[in-house]
C-alpha cells in the first residue's frame, strides 16, 4: 500500500454503524449514517461499500483492546478471535464492530483492514492512574486495571484544540469532554493520556445514557446478597440505568433537556447531576494535569447542549474556566466559546473519531511498505 486515497471508516456504536469514505486530508467523499439498535445490517453496508466507488483501505473503530493491542492493527483471524474474546468487557459494542468487520469483508474480501482501538490512547496511563487497588493475584490473573475508552476521539480532540487554540503540541494541558450516549473525560498532557474516567470496562465514571457511571462496588454486593442476580445487575448497570433510570426519555438527553425545559422536575434533576458530575470530574482530570490550559467539549451532547455546557463551566471559575454567554449560545462547532478574562481556553470540537481512524489505518498500512 503506496498510495492509499480512500479509506472506508467503519464505526460501529451501540445503537448505529456510521460509515465514511475518506480521503487523506480527511475530507468526507460519503457518508452514511445506519441506525440499528440491535442486530447490525450486513445489507445496508454492503449497499454502501458497492456505491462509494474507490476504497483502498478499511479502518474499523473496535472499542476494547484490552491488553492485547496497544495501537492498530491488521485485521487478521487471529486479531478477530482476539477481539472477540474481549466481548464480555463492552458488550454493547464488541459484537457489533466483529459483525461490521464480517459485513465488510464480505464485498471488499481483498482490500487490507485495520482495527484501530479506544483503549490504545490509554495505554500511556500511569500506574497511579491505571491500577486498582485490589489483590495483586486477581489483577495479574485478569489483567485487572483501568484501560479507559473513547480514546480514538480523545485523541482527535485533544489535538484539534491544539490546532485551533495555538497551543504547543508538546506542553500543552487539556481535558477533553466526550458526552455522548457513552461519557468520558481524557486528561492529556502534550498529547499523551493520563488519565481519563472510564476504567475496566465502560461503566465507570460518568452518568449516561443507560449506564450508571460510578457506583459504590459495596452497594452493588449488597444488592447480589439481595436476590438481584449478575445478570440482571449486569443488564441494569449496562442498559437501565444512568439518565434513563434518573429521567426516563430512553436516556436520550435532547428529550429529557426539552422535558426539563418543560417543567419536568426529574428531567431537570437529572440534567443538575448530570453537570455536577462532569464538572468535579473534569477537576479532579485538572488535578491529573497538575494545571489546566484548555477544556474541550465534544460528542453530541458536548457539541449541541449549550446550557449544560455553561452549567459545568459554573463549578469551575476556581481553575480559571469561564465562557462567552453568547459564543456558548451561539453556532459553535471546532470554535472558542472562552469568556474575555478567562485564564483557560473551552472550546466546542466537532467529534471526528473517522478522521483518527482513517489516520492510523494509513499509518499500519504505510509501515508495511
């Protein structure tokens, strides 16, 4: 592979497969967008592939590595049985990238695929950041640690704000805010992770969607020696739980802002804890940085929620954050929304996860040549 100009991005989610056709400087040929909240449509894909036209390389977003990858790969059956046994730890997304990697492979059998992994970005973690404190025999028998996740869109983000702020690459300190179904925060240091808020699987952290984010693990045995079963923990805590169990509204957050706008005091309520925990989260990342020159919001919810933007920015004048009421209100993707006197920069970055993917599977490629 020498001259690779159209790479097909493949990222499969919980709830969609979104598809992409691009080229180097990443600018989109096509895209598609295939929305399939259970089994993923190897039709809708193969109807896709057949009218991009030209694909030279294939790129797919796989969500857990574990310990076994450290950064992209080729796609290989040993890579895929590899991924598959990983399944257990994101069940939401795991079987679905293995079915897109199947789909695809089915009409582009001879174009080279790469996996390109969320947990890679993290893999920089230190031992402070990265290790439980549990028995040394289950974390060396398990491999048992904090591998952290969004760490494809994490990276992009981070150097976007870089880009677009004019901060040394190298140096600079930024938290990135990815809100979307899933929610995470990434402290990164001159490009490097250090620390970010999901750990062994994607449950940790943050409130989302339909996951509940942090939990006290002893309220969770409690309700094991209570008759609630692990599988049914399991389904709670995965599909359940977070905003959904707060507010209702499937957890989709512009239906539970339109339902607090309204009046609905739970959907308010959940909005207020929403907020709370993104902002002493992206504090303590703060604390992880030693200091704090730049704050990104991205995702869906961190591109388009404009008031819970503001409402986290409000927890966080101590560390010099502070907005532009009227640049947060306003159309704001891949822009500055910092307030005139503020000592951190908060910008809003559009979410390009197909961008880090495309980028890193002509890396892989490029090195076999």
């Amino acid at each position: 592979m020498t001259a690779a100009e159209r790479v097909l991005v493949v990222n499969a989610g919980s709830s969609s497969v979104k598809l992409s056709v691009l080229r180097p400087d990443g600018t989109a040929v096509c895209r598609a967008d295939i929305h399939c909240p259970d089994l993923v449509p190897p039709g809708a894909i193969a109807e896709f592939v057949r009218g991009a036209g030209r694909i030279d390389a294939v790129g797919h977003r796989v969500v857990h590595g574990g310990a076994d990858f450290a950064g992209p790969v080729r796609v290989t059956p040993s890579v895929v049985g590899r991924i598959a046994a990983l399944a257990p730890l994101a069940p939401l997304h795991q079987g679905r990238a293995l079915a897109a990697i199947d789909a695809v492979r089915e009409v582009l059998a001879e174009i080279p695929a790469v996996a390109c992994f969320d947990t890679a970005f993290h893999r920089t973690l230190p031992t402070e950041a990265a290790t439980y404190a549990l028995p040394a025999a289950w974390r060396d028998k398990w491999g048992l640690r904090r591998y952290g996740f969004h760490g494809l869109s994490h990276a992009y983000a981070a150097r976007r704000a870089a880009e677009l702020t004019g901060l040394a690459p190298a140096s600079a300190r930024v938290v990135t805010c990815h809100l979307g179904a899933g929610a995470s925060l990434c402290a990164v240091r001159g490009g490097v992770s250090v620390d970010t808020t999901m750990g062994f699987t994607p449950n940790e952290g943050l409130v989302m969607a339909t996951r509940s984010g942090d939990v006290d693990p002893g309220l969770l045995v409690w309700l094991l020696r209570h008759g609630i079963g692990p599988d049914e923990l399991d389904d709670a805590l995965e599909h359940h739980s977070g905003l959904a169990a707060l507010a209702g509204h499937g957890g989709d957050m512009r239906a539970i802002r339109a339902a607090a706008e309204s009046g609905d005091e739970a959907a308010a309520t959940a909005r207020t804890i929403y907020a709370y925990r993104v902002a002493t989260r992206i504090a303590s990342m703060a604390a992880a940085l030693e200091g704090l020159d730049a704050l990104v919001f991205t995702g869906g919810v961190g591109e388009h929620d404009a008031p819970l933007r503001a409402a986290a920015a409000a927890r966080l004048r101590f560390i010099g954050v502070a907005l532009d009421a009227q640049a947060n209100a306003g159309p704001c993707l891949d822009a500055d929304i910092s307030g005139e006197s503020a000592a951190v920069r908060t910008l809003v970055v559009t979410a390009r996860e197909d961008v880090e993917i495309a980028a890193q599977t002509l890396r892989v490629l490029a090195a076999e040549t």
